[in-house]
C-alpha cells in the first residue's frame, strides 16, 4: 500500500480506458467548463497524496499545505492546456513537483523542521515497533526522534534525490510513473534512488544495526 | 559490519516512518472548500475580462485561430461598408435640386440707400459666406467625370431702378438676382463734378 492507502499495483497499471479513467476524463471535461463541483470531486480525489508529496519535501505542513492549495488552483486555471496524453494523476502530480521545487530553491536559504505529529497507529506498526525494541511509555518518545533524524537527512538531499525517495520509497510510485512526472528516463530514476538511498544510509548510520 | 541488505532494510522502515505523518484533524475536509473559495475569488478578482472569457471559453472553447478569424471577418466587414457606402463615414451634403448655390438675398433698405450710390462701380462678387461649403456642389470631374461647371450668368438691374424696385422673395435657385440684360448692378453713376 502506498501512503495515500492506494494499492501500489492501481498506481503502475498503464493507461487504459478503464471505468475509472473514463469517470475521470468526465470530471476533467466539465471542470474545464468550469464546473467546481467536478473540480471539487477531482480535489478530493488527489489532495491526500499530493499534500504527501509536498509535505515530504517540504517537512512543514504550514508550506504543505499553502503548496497543495496553489497546486489545485493553479490546475484548475490550466485544465485547458490538459490533453489528456498522461492520466489527470500524472499531470497534477507533475504540478505539485513543480511547486515544490520551485519553493524549496527559494527556501533554500532557510532549513526548519515543523514536523507533523504522528499518526497513534504508527506505534502498533509491526515494522516500526521492531525499529525501537523499547516496549515502554518512551517508544513514542524514540519514535518522534526517530522521526526527527529522519528527516533532517532527507533534508541534507538534494531536491531531485529527495523527490525521488519521497515518490517511490515513501509514496511507493514505479519508476516509470516518476520518470513521467519529472519528465526524465527510467535510468537517471534509477541512478537517483541508488544515489540518494547511499546518501540517507550515511546520514543515519548511527541507526543501522 | 552488517549487510548491505540489513542497512537497506532498516532504512525501508524508516522511510516507512513517514507514511504515518498526518496533518491536523479535519485538514483534508476543509481543504476542498479552501481550493473552490480561492479559485472563486481569484475569478472575481479578475473583473469583466476573465468573466468574458471564461464565459467565451465555455460557449465556443478558447482558439486563437478562432479569435482571429472573427476579428478579420469584423474587419473586412466594415471595409466593404465603407467602400460600398461613402456616406456612411463622409456624408455628402444635401443639394438643391437643381444642383445651386443656397443663396441668402441682401436686404437692402430705402433708407440706406444713398450709402450704395455713393460707392463707386466695381463688379461685385458674391461674399464667401454667400457660398456655403455644404451648399457647393463637387467640382466636375472629380466625383462626377463628364459634368460640366454650372455657372449662371450674371444679370444686373438699371441705375437707380433697382433700388425702387421691391426685392424678390428669398430663393434657392443659383440666380443671384435677376437684373435686366445690358444695365449694370449697382447703378454706377458718374461723380458730380
């Protein structure tokens, strides 16, 4: 499963007219006649996972959230310019990278963290429970520091290290779909991921056994 | 020293870590609203000209090529207007029927009349304000090739008769006044010496 709950299988299938791209293609058609009710149905279709991505990249849900927000808008403004070549989710996916990029060249100046909290399943998680052997009152506590080391490594990537880790590692996007929404070859996706998975284990090798 | 595999496993739940990070309660509800209000204000914001387009944009979908063509055939529409049509930008004035000049009579009264006796004998010529521009037909072979001057000839009135004589009624016709063949108008008189 992907962070938004999709199986990461529905994500990689390819583009054919399945009933829910055809519903989809619907949506797009009447939003672009500036129907905001279909608009709204395409919103919260995708905002979970584009408020990810840019979370992600981001690290602060006040940017996150001002990000996904000019996102949507600024889509909804270029429904015309979409032909409908890559799915409605590749496209404004490619927007949201966008974004972001073009706000953390901006920010790069500033680096804080403003963490979300985490969700209260993720102690149960059977995964991260093995991470912090502690089964005491503190593994909430070990959990946010766990947390937090995390992502001041992804913080020390390079943006386009980083959107990758985010789209495929954490989001759980193939590499053929990454390689769509940031416009380059399966190769150079491959090459950042080993790239940016080499960097992170270093970053954090104080925390691997 | 652990296996690559070991450390690559261990970072995989890490990365695992993040899926857990959710914003504040309520965030994904409120934000559809926030988007359709935003994309609302910006629309108003914009004025009169993004409502027409928008409004152009939905009956007949944005090509430029479109736009275009509609704005050359506006053009083209109004050229042949205007070559068709002359008087539809420079209106030509209104004539008499017989093409004249629209001439004001002078009234002369009896009892100035020793101020024009006085006044030795030139030929008298017709006062620019005598000859409206409006009332001027076009000049001949410029707008109408083949139309000859219309010129009415000259006739005077009898020393001292004409000044008697009780003045016509204000005319159009291109006569200035009707003066008897031969007699000069005004009378010339010779000077007393």
């Amino acid at each position: 499963m992907t962070a938004a709950g999709q199986p990461e299988a529905a994500i990689s299938r390819p583009a054919r007219p399945t009933p829910e791209r055809e519903e989809e293609a619907r949506l797009v058609a009447r939003a672009r006649e500036g129907d905001l009710a279909a608009y709204d149905t395409l919103v919260r279709r995708y905002q979970e996972r584009v408020y990810a991505t840019l979370y992600h990249m981001t690290a602060n849900h006040e940017d996150a959230a001002d990000l996904t927000q000019e996102t949507f808008v600024k889509a909804f403004r270029a429904l015309k310019s979409f032909k409908g070549h890559s799915s409605f989710f590749t496209w404004i996916y490619r927007i949201a990278v966008n974004k972001a990029l073009n706000f953390l060249k901006q920010r790069r100046h500033r680096r804080f963290l403003s963490l979300n909290d985490l969700d209260l399943r993720a102690e149960n998680d059977p995964e991260l429970v093995e991470l912090v052997s502690e089964d005491t009152p503190r593994r909430g506590a070990r959990l946010n520091e766990l947390q937090e080391r995390l992502n001041e490594a992804l913080l020390k990537l390079s943006e386009e290290h980083r959107m990758v880790i985010t789209l495929h590692d954490i989001q759980g996007l193939p590499h053929e779909q990454i390689s769509r929404i940031m416009r380059c070859n399966v190769g150079t996706v491959r090459s950042r991921l080993h790239y940016a998975r080499q960097q992170l284990q270093a970053y954090l090798a104080d925390l691997m056994p | 020293m652990s296996a690559p595999h070991d450390k690559w496993d261990t970072l995989r739940k890490l990365l695992a870590l993040k899926r857990h990070e959710l914003p504040p309660p309520g965030f994904f509800d409120r934000l559809p609203d926030r988007i359709r209000a935003r994309i609302e204000a910006e629309t108003e914001s914009s004025g009169g000209w993004a409502a027409w387009r928008r409004w152009f944009n939905f009956q007949w979908g944005f090509k430029p090529a479109l736009a275009g063509a509609m704005l050359a055939a506006a053009a083209g529409l109004y050229v042949v207007e205007v070559t068709q049509n002359p008087a539809a930008t420079n209106p030509e004035p209104r004539l008499s029927p017989d093409y004249g000049l629209v001439v004001v009579p002078a009234v002369v009264s009896n009892a100035s009349s020793h101020l024009l006796a006085d006044r030795p004998a030139t030929p008298w010529t017709p006062p620019a304000s005598l000859q409206p521009h409006l009332g001027t037909p076009p000049p001949p072979g410029l707008f109408r090739p083949g139309a000859g001057l219309m010129v009415s000839p000259a006739a005077f009135t009898p020393a001292g008769a004409s000044l008697q004589a009780p003045l016509e009624p204000a005319t159009t016709s291109n006569a200035l006044h009707q003066v008897p063949a031969g007699e000069t108008w005004p009378p010339y008189r010779t000077p007393q010496k």
